[in-house]
C-alpha cells in the first residue's frame, strides 16, 4: 500500500474515533484532504460536494476553468451543455482543450478530459444548445446553474428557469480586460433581468485576453462551492467586477 493510502486510512480511523459519519473511502479522503483540514469545509461540507449537482451551461472560455475546478473539488455530479465544437482560435484561453480535439463537440470533449481529471465524477455530456423546449428539463436534475455563455438570450434562458425552479444561477461574463460574476435567484436574491433587463445587442466580436477567463470561471466556480457549502460572503444581491488591466476591483451592492 502507497503512504497516502496508509494516511487516508489513519484519518479515516480518527475521524470515527471521534463519531464523525463518514461516506468517504480512504482514497477520497486522501484526494480532498487539503479540503478536509478546513474547518469552513471539513468532512461534512466535502461529503456536500460529492452529493451536490451542478450543471454548467457552455464549456468554452469561462466554462474551462469552472469545469476543472469543480471536478478537482469533487463536485459529484457536473452537466455540461455546449452545442459548439472545439476551433483553432479557441485554444488561446479555453484550457480544457487540445490541438487533437478540433472540430470535436464540446460538451463531449470536455467530459473525455475531465475524466482523466477526476474519473469518479458523474459527467452528464449535453451536445446540445440549451433552448425554451429543453431547458427546464435539463436544469430541473441540477442544484446550481453556472452560466458560462457569452449571449444574453441564454442568460435570460437560464435566469428564467433557475427563478421558477428556485435554484441559484451563478452568473459570469468577459470581454476584452474586464469581467464580472453575480449570484442570482439564491435564497431570495434577485434576478438576471432585475438588473441587466431583456438586452439583446450581443457583441462576440469583443477579443478577450487569455489569462481572463481562468481568473473570472475560477471566482465562478468559488461561488459554486460556497453556495454548496452555504459559507462565506455569496454575492448574492452583489456584482463583482474586475478589470485585469488596471487591477481594480469593485464590488456594487445590488
């Protein structure tokens, strides 16, 4: 047996000594121990993350970063919707992807990387646009939506469904050096429209430089967690924006 194996084993025997319920295995105990050791977390808010399922709408520049990161956290069960397929001028900020991996869909190239990340979480691969005749559908098995979609119409999309399923919507979005993340529909926090309205005037023209989306999908992501968790400060009836190329950041009370 591996010494990480004979530790995770020393833990766990600790852990019951002290009548503590654990459904962990020794090697998902090793795996999150830097989890574990926090007390905001511990056992009981990873077993939270193993049984809580979330979906993430769009696995391209802001989608990278949350996919990675929810699966090394052991989220246990993550959606992934794209409908998109991977090209050449994605690879310039959307990490998940490789050079080999062109011309494939998504959401199902994402799942196959993923997997090498964290092959005990439940992938669920929707090579699909989310649209009015399959959203609820799709959202109604999740617990958090994440949106990583750069148009409005699939923000309202998602917006709409997480407020009539009472379900968080964990917003993000980039352009050029600058970004933004917001918590919608949570436990009574307001919606995507309340603040932005019904916009229609998308611009995916905008460049964007590499390093933003991974800076912004891993806030996105944190949200995720602590919405899981319920601890934290949540932005929840708050709007986080950054701008990468003047360091500034601001957070608006909504």
């Amino acid at each position: 047996m591996r010494w990480y194996g004979k530790i995770g084993i020393i833990i766990c025997k600790i852990i019951k000594t002290v009548n503590i319920l654990v459904d962990m295995n020794t090697d998902q105990i090793e795996r999150y121990k830097r989890h574990i050791q926090l007390s905001e977390i511990g056992i009981n808010g990873q077993e939270k993350l193993l049984k809580a399922k979330v979906l993430v709408v769009g696995a391209g520049g802001l989608g990278s970063p949350v996919l990675q990161y929810l699966s090394a956290a052991g989220i246990g069960c993550i959606g992934i919707v794209d409908n998109d397929v991977v090209s050449f001028s994605n690879l310039q900020r959307q990490v998940l992807f490789r050079e080999n991996q062109i011309g494939n869909n998504k959401a199902v190239m994402a799942k196959e990387n993923l997997n090498q990340v964290n092959s005990e979480i439940d992938y669920r691969a929707f090579p699909v646009a989310l649209s009015e005749d399959n959203a609820e559908d799709i959202i109604s098995s999740f617990d958090v939506v994440l949106g990583c979609t750069d148009n409005f119409k699939s923000r309202l999309l998602i917006d709409n469904v997480t407020r009539k399923q009472k379900k968080a919507f964990v917003h993000a979005s980039i352009g050029a050096f600058n970004g933004q993340v917001a918590v919608f529909n949570y436990d009574g926090a307001i919606s995507y429209v309340d603040l932005f309205g019904n916009p229609t005037d998308d611009d995916k023209s905008l460049g964007v430089v590499g390093v933003l989306p991974g800076i912004i999908g891993s806030m996105q992501a944190n949200e995720a967690i602590k919405i899981i968790l319920n601890t934290g400060n949540i932005l929840k009836n708050k709007l986080l924006l950054y701008d990468i190329f003047t360091f500034e950041f601001n957070i608006i009370d909504l």
